[in-house]
C-alpha cells in the first residue's frame, strides 16, 4: 500500500515540477491540438472528466489508464464531424489486447481539413489559390493492474502538415489510477510530454497537459448506477479548467451522459451523450458545444472478442 501512495505522489511531483518551465507560454500558442480534445463520445460527453473511470480502451488516445479498462480484445472507431465554421474530420482506430497481465493497445488517429482558401497581401485570392491542411498520430500503450492501482504508459508519433510547413514529434502519456474504497477512484495523467521538431526555425511546443479527478459511484434504483466525475485540467498554453460529468449507467447495456466544463471562457457549455451496448457491439454518440464555433458530433462504436 505504501509503494503503491509513492507512485501517486511521485506522478503528481513530477507532472507540477514541470510547471515552471513549459506552462509559461501565451494562450493558445500549442501545435497540434488534436492531441488534446476528446477522441471518444464519452469523453467528449463528461466534457472530458473521468480520467479516473475511463470505461474502455479506445479512451486510451487521451488517458493511458483506458488500456486496462477491460480484459478482454476490442477493436475501438471514432468519427468526428466538426461545424462547417471548422471544415475539418477527425476518425481514429485503437486496438486492445492482453498479453498475459498487461494490456496493450495500438492506434492511428487523423485529422483532415477541407481546401482553405489562401491569402495575399490584399486579402482573400479570387484565383483559385488553395492550400491543404492535416494532421495524422500513431501510439502504441501499456497499462498494467496492481490490486487497487492501475498504470499506464503510452508513446506516440505525430505528424501535422500546413501546406509546406511541417511539424512532428515523439510525445508520451503516463496515468496512475488508485480505487479508493468500493465507489471512488483517483486518477491523475500527463500527456504530450516529449519533443518536435518543425520544417522552418520557428519554434513548437507541444500540448502538454495535466489533468487529475476523483469519480464516486453509486447504485440508484431500477438497476441503474450514477457516477460523477470531477476533475482538474492545464495545458501548457490555456488556463486552468474544472471539469464535471454526470453517467446514468443501466447494468452496462445503456449509458446517459452530461458534462461541463468551467474555464471562465465563452466557450463553456453543456455536453451530453449516449451509449447503447448490443451483445458486442457498443455504439455511442456525443453533442459538445461550442458557443463560437458552433457544435461537434462525435461517433463511435466498439466491437468486443
């Protein structure tokens, strides 16, 4: 129990030793955002609370503890179709296996945007000049059960194109998760620490966040169980934000689920979504609002072995 605490505290310690050094950058100022917004329809749902109580393995795109979320094969896809002020898609993929105790996944994730018209020195061009945009990742995961303790280790490639302006890197994830009694779960992850590198001189700096929760449980009448999610959310370049979400959960064959986000920006508004479990197949959906650029729909469905 004691070395399990040292693990905790030493994940905490070594995420805010950090702090000083690469969350002093302005708002905004990250490449590759992708990396950072809700990949799933439930995280996108709990407005991207729930690190501690992540329910399966495609989760693991954001949150390094999803890969031991379930012990058994699963085969995870995603869509996200942004607003048409956005012009872009995202899809994703991400297979879960076990090999002996550890749990391992695979996944590929893109995101593509429609022609953006060019610029020059008078404005928009009426010649047809266009450019295209893009940005694809790949990462492999661990995540290991100890007990009452759950870790998580995952490494990724990413590579984003602007036209002829181009970026990559090797960014890591890591998570540790502690069940607190029957009906609470503490997690706390890092991710996007590591390093890129751009086609010109200007200087990139990759997402980095720290986020932290506390999930309760608790049996509710009629079979159903109610779980809320609370946690704290900082990446290197924005302030930091309280997430809350709310799952109505019915014996895993149906899930109702809201979230909110609270920053103090504009952007703060109400997310919700559902997921129905049909033998192997589950299917989820999520609506995330976004009061300037209007909303996303997120898609997904899982397939279990």
């Amino acid at each position: 129990m004691n070395k399990y605490r040292f693990y905790l505290i030493a994940l905490l310690l070594a995420s805010l030793a950090h702090s000083g050094e690469y969350w002093n950058v302005a708002l905004g100022a990250s490449s590759m955002k992708m990396l950072s917004m809700p990949a799933e329809p439930r995280q996108a749902a709990l407005a991207g609370a729930g690190v501690a109580s992540p329910k399966n393995a495609g989760e693991a795109f954001r949150n390094p503890l999803a890969g031991a979320a379930v012990d058994y094969s699963t085969l995870s896809f995603s869509r996200t179709e942004f607003s048409n002020l956005i012009g872009a898609n995202r899809v994703s993929m991400m297979a879960h296996t076990m090999l002996g105790s550890w749990h391992l996944t695979v996944g590929m994730e893109a995101l593509n945007y429609d022609k953006i018209q060019g610029y020059t020195e008078d404005g928009l061009t009426s010649n047809g000049l266009f450019f295209s945009a893009g940005a694809i990742a790949m990462q492999f995961g661990t995540a290991k059960s100890f007990n009452s303790l759950s870790a998580g280790l995952t490494a990724r490639y990413a590579n984003q194109n602007i036209e002829s302006h181009n970026v990559e890197g090797v960014l890591f994830d890591g998570g540790v998760k502690y069940d607190l009694l029957k009906n609470f779960s503490f997690g706390a992850i890092f991710s996007n620490f590591g390093w890129l590198s751009s086609s010109t001189e200007a200087e990139e700096i990759a997402p980095l966040l720290f986020q932290a929760g506390i999930t309760a449980s608790h049996a509710l009448p009629l079979d159903f169980t109610g779980a809320l999610s609370t946690d704290l959310y900082r990446r290197t370049d924005s302030k930091i934000e309280l997430r809350t979400g709310l799952e109505f959960i019915y014996k895993e064959l149906f899930s109702l689920r809201f979230g909110y986000p609270v920053s103090g920006s504009i952007n703060d508004a109400l997310c919700a979504g559902f997921a129905v479990k049909l033998g192997a197949v589950a299917v989820e959906y999520a609506y995330q609002n976004r009061t300037v650029l209007e909303a996303n729909h997120i898609f997904g469905i899982t397939l279990d072995f």
